[in-house]
C-alpha cells in the first residue's frame, strides 16, 4: 500500500526528524510513504518551481492508494493537497499530536483522525 505523506512544508527542514519517524512506522505497518521533501526535493537539494511542484504533487496523489496527512501544524499546502485527494475519491488518514487542533474542513473528509504524543504510538493505533 503506498501513502502520500502530506505535512506542512518547512523551508529549514525543521521537521525532518518527525518526517523521518512519521514515515518509518507507517513503514513497519505496511504502508510505504512517499513525501515531497524527502523523495523529489532531496530535503531542498533539488528545487522546483511553484507549478512543477503542484503538478508533481497531484500526480503523486493520483497514483497512491491513500492520503496520510499529518496536521499537528496547519498549512495552506496541507489542506490543498487533502482537499485533491478527497476531490480523486483518495482515502484520507489524518494523523496529529495530542492537543493538536484539527479543522473542522479535515475533520469532514478524513476517514480516521489519530492523535498521539510520539509516533511509535501508531504502531499499535488503527492508521487506516
């Protein structure tokens, strides 16, 4: 089963150790992921233009069997994304740390909501 990974886009890859631990539990539950950040910019090595990033993007989504979308921050991106997956009929799987304020546009396309205070939790969470 393969995932597209949607978190929010941070430009100093501040968020690369939640990425990479995010991703690897998915992992070992089966799911392998695919995310922009990581596997096409190269953790900003390979830059792309606003339209190329986009049209990657879409079709990205369109050729994974599901959208994991991790919201513990809010982001423009993150909810464009989400909101192409439910418009292609994508099972959408939001994942969030405990407290975390999800928005209620999400909350009416997710299949699944799952909080939690450190990723290994989702190994024993029903993700999908």
């Amino acid at each position: 089963m393969k995932a597209y990974l949607v978190i929010k886009f941070k430009e100093d890859n501040s968020n690369k150790k939640t990425i990479e631990s995010v991703s690897a539990v998915l992992e070992k539950i089966g799911i392998e992921t695919i995310v922009m950040a990581r596997d096409y910019e190269k953790w900003g090595e390979v830059k792309l233009t606003p339209e190329a990033l986009m049209q990657k993007t879409f079709e990205i989504i369109g050729s994974s069997d599901l959208l994991v979308v991790e919201f513990s921050e809010k982001g423009v991106g993150v909810g464009i994304e989400a909101g192409y997956a439910y418009a292609k009929n994508k099972p959408i799987f939001v994942i969030a740390k405990e407290g975390s304020d999800i928005s209620s546009t999400l909350k009416g396309i997710a299949r699944n909501i799952i909080f939690y205070n450190d990723p290994e939790e989702l190994i024993n969470k029903p993700v999908i």
